[in-house]
C-alpha cells in the first residue's frame, strides 16, 4: 500500500506486467469522478473542471492520475476509491515525497 509519508502517488497508465492499460481515457474518466473531492468542498460547476487533488496528466507517454494525500486527510472513502482503482486494475503505482 502507500506510505503514510508519501505526498503524492502517481497511477500509471501500466499494469504490472507493463501493458498499457485501457480504455485510453482512463485517467480523465477517474480523474472526472473525482472531480466533487476539493477544498472547500462541491460547488455549483464545479464538476467542470478536475480536483487539485487527482489530475490527469502524461508522463513520457504514460497516461497518469496524480493523486494528492490532501485527497485522504479530506475524504478516507474517496482515497480508498482511488487506490482501489489501481489495485483492482492492477496498475501501477508510484509515491512521491
């Protein structure tokens, strides 16, 4: 699991085999879902546009949730939503500090 030090984590677009994983649009379809989960709580609209906590983004062609801790301390069931994503899909994770 994650450390409890950890920042950030970034879920890769790969599995643990190293597959790309799909449908191509993964990472703004969770990213989008998360999209109520900010600072200062949903406000009208706000479904528009992502969570500084869980943005979608790529990384050397790699397509990439960046999820913030600020997500967990905020929300624990929403964390655990993320998280269990990317274990159940088997995709890979790595921690930031």
């Amino acid at each position: 699991m994650v450390s409890p030090s950890a920042k950030e984590v970034f879920i890769q677009g790969l599995t643990k085999d190293g597959r790309t994983f799909r449908p191509s649009d993964w990472a703004e379809r969770l990213a989008g879902v998360m999209s109520s989960f900010r600072p200062g709580g949903a406000t009208p609209g706000s479904h528009l546009s992502y969570s500084p906590w869980c943005v979608p983004t790529s990384i050397d062609g790699v397509k990439c949730v960046i999820v913030h801790r600020d997500l967990r301390d905020h929300d624990v069931m929403a964390w655990d939503f993320v998280m269990n994503f990317a274990r159940d899909n088997g995709l890979q994770i790595v921690e930031a500090s």
